[in-house]
C-alpha cells in the first residue's frame, strides 16, 4: 500500500508523470489483487470456523 501512495504523492507533486494507461494498469491489477484477497479470506474463513478457534 506504501508505494501505491508514494506514487500517487509523486504524481501530484509533478514528480514524475504517468500516463493515464498505466494508471488504468495499476490500478486494475490492485483491484483484481484485492478481489483475490477477499474471496481468499471468505474461502477459508467462515463463522463456525473462527467460533471454534475462540473456544478451544
């Protein structure tokens, strides 16, 4: 996430430049990376698993 805002801080302070495609690229590949990430948690999280853990 870090370096996601370090180029969005350059970007706007005129640092560098990036073009609108590969801002387009960025941030498609962010969005399919945290679509995995959410149906990973769901995968092999669920209610009764994260209840069992509490118990014991």
């Amino acid at each position: 996430m870090l370096p996601v805002i370090g180029m969005l801080i350059g970007q706007l302070s005129g640092l560098f430049l990036l073009g609108i495609e590969l801002m387009l690229m960025i941030s498609a590949a962010v969005l399919l990376l945290n679509g995995f990430l959410f149906y990973w948690i769901m995968k092999f999280n669920n209610r009764n698993s994260l209840f069992e853990n509490q118990i014991g």
